[in-house]
C-alpha cells in the first residue's frame, strides 16, 4: 500500500474560493492586523444594534478605510524585489498609509481649496465634483483594483479595466451598434464610482459590511468553539456499520463543515485531509475521491442555513429577507445531495465489488458511536438552530447572527470542560483533530490531552487564554473576509459602469436576441437563452470569484430572463446557483484543485470526476426559468404544486445518477443503452411541466425494461 499523502490544509493551498492566501504576520505587524481586524469586527457588530447616524453610506466609507489598509499589509505584492513574504514591505506601509487617507478623506472635516469640509460638503458636490475629489477617486480606484489583484489575481481587475474602458471609450464605437452610447468623461466616472450609491459605496459593499463579515464571524467563533471537530466525528460515527461509509462520511462532512467554513474549496480541503484515508482503503481511487469532496464542498455553498457570500447580495437585490432565500434554497439544496448520494451508492455497488468491514477500514478502534457523541456535544447545532428559529420569528439576519455567535462562544465553555483541553493555537478550518484516525493516516495533530492535565482547567490562566482566542477568532474571522470586501468593492465599478451607460440592458437584448436565432416560439426562446446564459455564467466563473461572477452575471443575464417574463427569483437564483457551480467547472475548478491536492490525484481527472458528482446540479437550475412550474422548486406556489415538482425532480436526478454511474438500484450494471435512456428519461423529467413528467416516466420505465434485458443477456452470456 502507498504511503499516505501529507497533509494539505486550505491555508497552505491557498485556494479559497475568494483570496490567495495571506501572509502568516508576527512581531508588530500581526498584532497592529490583529487589533484592526477586531476593531473592525467589532464595529460591524456595533452597526447591527447602534447604526451610525450619518448614514449606511457613511458606516461604508469607514469600513473600507479600516479594511482596505489590512488587505496591503496581510497580502503579498508579488512585485519580485520590492515583495516580502514573511511581512509587510516598505511600499505596502506606503500604501496602506495612502489607501487610509485616500478612503476616510470624504469625512475628513477640514477643507482644502474648493474641496474637503466633511462627509456633507461631499455628497453636495456629486457630479459637480472638485479637482481634488477626482484625484482622491482616481487613486482609490488603482488601490481598490490592486487590492482585488493581491487577494483574488489579475482577472476580476482586467474585467473592471474593460469596464472602465467601455465607459471612457464608448462614444468612440459605431453609434448603430446597440451597445454605443455617448461616452463618459474620467470626472462622470469618478463621480459614479466614489461619489454615488452604485459604485464603491454601493451594493456588494453594503452586503458585505453588513451581511458577510457578520457570517465569517460566526463561521470562525463556530470553529473556535468545537463545533467542526464535532461534525466530522459524527459524519465518521453515523456510517460506521455502513457498507458505504467512506462516501456517506466524505459527503455528511462536507455538508455540516460547510456551515463552519462557508467555502467550496476550504471544506473541500478539510474534510479530504480527515476523510481521504478512509475513502483509500475503501478502494476510492485519488481522482475519484477527489471529485467527491469537491463536490461536496461546494455543495456547502448553496445549502441553508449560511449558503454563500452571493446569496445575500441575491437577498438585497429582491429586496427580500435572508430568510426568503433560504426557502428558496431548500429544495434545490436536497437535490444536489441526493444526486452525490446516488452516485456515491452506485460507487459502493459497481466499483467496489470488494466490501470491506467498517472495522478494515482504520486502523484502530471504531469512532465513538454517534448517540454517545450526539449526547455529549449535540449542543454545537443549537447556534445554527438559533439563526433559523430567529429568522422565521422575524428578527433580521444581521442580529440573528450576532445572537448566534455570541451562543456559539458560550458553547464553547462546555466544549473546553468536556474534552480537557485548552483554547487552540489559531481557528483555521485544518486545525482540529477531527477523526480518531492514527498518525501518519492524514489526521491532524490531537489536541486532547497535553498541558490541560498540567494545571486547574479553568485556572486564571486558562480563562485568559480561552478570552485571548475568543477574540482571537474574531479577529482571525474578519482577516478572511479581506478578500471578499476587495472582491465587493471591486464589483462597485462594473456595477457602476453598467448602470452609467445602459450596458446591461443593451446586452440583455442581444442574449435574447440570440435564444430566437433557432425559432420565434417563446418555449424555444426562453430555453435557448437559458442554455446560453447557463455557459455564459459557467464561463465568466472561470475567469473571476464567485460573488463578482453573480454581480456581473445579475446586470447582464438577470434583465434578460426577466425580459422572458421569468420571475425574479427564478432569475436571481439560477444567476447564483451557476455562478458557485463554476466552482467545479474545468478546467480551472478550484475546490477539485483543492481536493486533488489533498489524495495527490491528477487535476483534470479530479475535475471530471467533481462534474459527474456534480452534473444534476447543473441541470436543476435550468428547472428554475424553463416554465412557470420551475419556481415551485424555490418552494414557492401552493404545496401540491411544490410536491409533485419536487418529486418528479427527484426521480429525475435519480435517473441521471443511474446514466452516469452505469447502475440501476435493483438490478445491478447496465449497459449503453439502457444508460443512455435513463438520461434521456431524467432530462424530460427535469422539464417541470405534467405532459413531460408523464412522458419521462414513461422513458424510465424503458430504461429499467432495457436494463432487465441487458442483465438477462449477460448472464445467458456468462452460463456455461
């Protein structure tokens, strides 16, 4: 047997699904970071009960002076010579120095020439903006874009730059082009990025100053608190007798650690590092596993009660609760899993023909059965139950998350008591003993026992430590949102461009203008449209992250299904559903990146492999604009409805899951053909309209007569 891979944290890949990874700061410049960033945690919380007077907009001026900063000093230049890895250099002082002062100048009080003189004096003068204004705006732009590139690469810039260039040049282009417009001058541009609602200051910012920074804090005081290291010992406990369990286990990780993490990629990450030795011995090979964990971790994003970063710019762009949307992302939710959990069965069944005994495959002892772990510490889910309880009760998300993550802190008293141990070094998403596998099988290193046993476990000693890492973690949680308030920031200019010059709507035409190419029938349209916004968005996460892959996609496609008269939130939630899926599409495919780093498999195949887990994922969210049954999927209609949409779904994803893994429960292997009409079958089914559901029936019950014959031929075949 080949020697275990080491151990791959997301740290160390550096693969989020947002950021680059950070630099590790010590000495002055980690704790002047450290104290920043709770400052500016703590701040965010502030806003939640005590908004500032002046304003949302005034809250997100100083937001961005306090983060941006941060992002100069924990973030690499990668500018050969002038770059430092180990800390700050002298020319990321000089930018976090300049970056302050350019961000906080419009509520600087005191005036200069026709300029300054506080926040009020400079929002009198939108579009009438002062010399010094366009200055301060132009340099906040380069800053803002070199932030985005340290913390996310050089795409999501470039995307702006064209943008920009669009703007600038756009009255140079052939005025009976319908995307030609008259041409902005660099002060109406300054004007619309720093000195309005719908550029630096405007939405993505606003969500995620007040929604996803709220949310990261959670995720990392969750993480503190014990919680992860409890998921995954339950996901090992729950399967143990399973003939299965290596999958189940891979993906119920996947899913509970997603609520901690709130990446693809970083859960992806974690639970391969705890659960790829198990998956080994079960006969998994690299790539395969790899696609497993993948596509379970991106799974993470799109499923209640956190979901991911853009579902909250989803929730304030409708103009609906938090709470909305996760009804919405339900049912889809349980679909996606259902089709892993197929696939994984069909693994079991056709691959591995060799089962092993749950006790084969550790090496030691079998986890703690899952009733004496649940008895012990199924108080961790009590903090997630909190923020659905308090969002059906009405309370907003912003405070349903705060309550929850001071709950979440509280938990973690009882986690220290009942494991002995003290507060950990740091919470990142590797840090903790997660299994009971023995060293050397890719665990990490345990933290039971050591120098707990040494002193009093609650001594003055203790409790300064457990204080020390509570705010620790809230520190370390808004370290990890730096990247996603560059990203925000950032999306301010397309979002601004955009709307300046009518780009969304003109480009909206064109998609439907190409959906009628093959026909003028409205069914055809809208399908065609779908198909060609579903690549465009699959293509445009390629390139940039996920929330900036939702704002562009939402300005350009969102107009375009609406203008198909599809409902809003069919159109928000397919924008957002194909822009995580761009999570696990080749060829870059970060979280299948990510997990092949982990059992030391191909990429590429690792990619395939994520997309084949993944496939009823892809295909779900076209349910949601393709007619007007779709949104019952979203939960949305009357509850019969709902039930007969949501069935004939699942027995389509089921019927994909058996064409792609080549098996069918009940009667074993089947062949070509047999595959080929259970897809046929599970693509009429995933047409959310009654005729076709009763035709997709139909064409399943071929695919199990076609695969009785096949199994009747091979055997008579294999007789003697």
């Amino acid at each position: 047997m080949n020697a275990a891979p080491p151990v791959v944290t997301a740290a160390e890949l550096g693969v989020d699904d947002e950021e680059r990874p950070a630099r590790v700061l010590s000495g002055f410049p980690g704790r002047l970071v450290g104290v920043v960033a709770l400052g500016l945690a703590l701040l965010s919380v502030w806003q939640v009960f005590r908004p500032l007077a002046q304003g949302s907009q005034y809250y997100l001026v100083i937001f961005l002076a306090l983060a941006l900063p941060l992002v100069y000093l924990s973030y690499r230049s990668w500018w050969g010579p002038l770059d430092r890895a180990d800390g700050p250099s002298v020319l990321d002082w000089v930018l976090a120095a300049i970056t302050l002062v350019v961000c906080l100048y419009p509520v600087l009080p005191m005036r200069i020439a026709d300029a300054g003189g506080g926040y009020d004096a400079f929002l009198d003068r939108q579009g009438m903006l002062a010399p010094l204004d366009v200055v301060m705006g132009g340099l906040l732009l380069v800053l803002v874009l070199e932030g985005c590139r340290r913390t996310t690469g050089v795409i999501l810039p470039v995307v702006c730059l064209v943008f920009l260039g669009y703007g600038y040049y756009g009255g140079l282009l052939p005025q009976d082009w319908s995307i030609a417009h008259a041409g902005l001058d660099v002060d109406q541009i300054v004007d619309a990025l720093y000195n309005s609602g719908s550029g630096f200051y405007g939405t993505p910012l606003d969500v995620a100053a007040s929604y996803i920074v709220l949310f990261t804090l959670y995720g990392a005081v969750l993480e503190f608190s014990g919680a992860a290291r409890f998921f995954v010992d339950l996901s090992v406990s729950l399967f143990r007798r399973s003939h299965s369990a290596a999958g189940r286990t891979a993906v119920a990780s996947g899913f509970l650690l997603g609520t901690v993490s709130g990446s693809g990629t970083a859960t992806a990450v974690s639970t391969g590092a705890v659960t790829w030795p198990i998956l080994r011995k079960a006969g998994y090979r690299p790539e395969q596993a790899g696609g497993m964990l993948a596509a379970a971790g991106v799974g993470a994003i799109l499923s209640p009660p956190t979901l991911g970063v853009a579902a909250f710019i989803v929730a304030e762009y409708l103009d609906v609760s938090y709470v909305t949307v996760l009804g919405w992302a339900l049912i889809p939710t349980l679909l996606y899993y259902l089709g892993i959990l197929l696939s994984v069965e069909i693994d079991a069944r056709r691959i591995h023909a060799q089962r092993r005994a749950p006790a084969e495959l550790t090496d030691g002892p079998l986890p703690t059965p899952w009733w004496k772990l649940l008895g012990r510490f199924g108080y961790h889910f009590s903090s997630l139950i909190v923020i659905v309880v308090l969002l059906l009760a009405g309370v907003s998300a912003t405070r349903a998350v705060v309550y929850a993550t001071v709950l979440a802190l509280l938990l973690a008293i009882p986690d220290r008591l009942l494991r002995n141990t003290p507060a950990t070094e740091k919470p990142t998403s590797a840090s903790v003993d997660l299994t009971k596998i023995p060293a050397g099988q890719g665990d990490t290193k345990p933290t039971d026992g050591g120098s707990a046993a040494d002193e009093p476990r609650w001594s003055r000693k203790t409790v300064g430590q457990f204080v020390i890492e509570a705010l620790r973690s809230l520190s370390y949680g808004m370290r990890s949102a730096l990247p996603v308030v560059a990203v925000c920031a950032a999306a301010g200019v397309i979002t601004a461009m955009t709307t300046k010059t009518g780009l969304g709507a003109q480009l909206a035409a064109l998609l439907v203008k190409a959906g009628s190419v093959l026909s003028d029938d409205p069914a055809v349209v809208l399908a065609t449209t779908a198909v060609l916004a579903a690549i465009a968005l699959s293509l445009l996460g390629l390139a940039v992250p996920v929330t900036a892959s939702f704002v562009i996609g939402w300005v350009i496609i969102g107009p375009a299904l609406l203008d198909l008269h599809v409902a809003a939130p069919a159109a928000a939630m397919f924008v957002f559903y194909f822009s995580v899926l761009s999570e696990v599409t080749p060829p870059t495919a970060l979280a299948a990146v990510g997990a092949a780093a982990v059992t030391g498999a191909k990429a590429v195949p690792t990619m395939w492999h994520a997309l084949r887990y993944a496939l009823p994922a892809f295909l779900v969210p076209l349910m949601f604009v393709l007619t007007d049954s779709g949104r019952h999927l979203l939960g949305i209609g009357a509850p019969l409805d709902v039930l007969w949409v949501s069935a004939a779904a699942c027995v389509g994803v089921a019927a994909l899951a058996a064409a792609t893994g080549g098996w069918l429960f009940g009667i074993g292997a089947i062949g070509p053909i047999p595959r080929v009409i259970a897809a046929a079958a599970g693509l009429i089914l995933l047409y959310p309209n009654p005729v076709a559901t009763g035709i997709g029936l139909g064409v399943l019950v071929v695919a199990v007569l076609a695969g009785l014959v096949d199994r009747a031929n091979r055997t008579s075949t294999d007789t003697p």
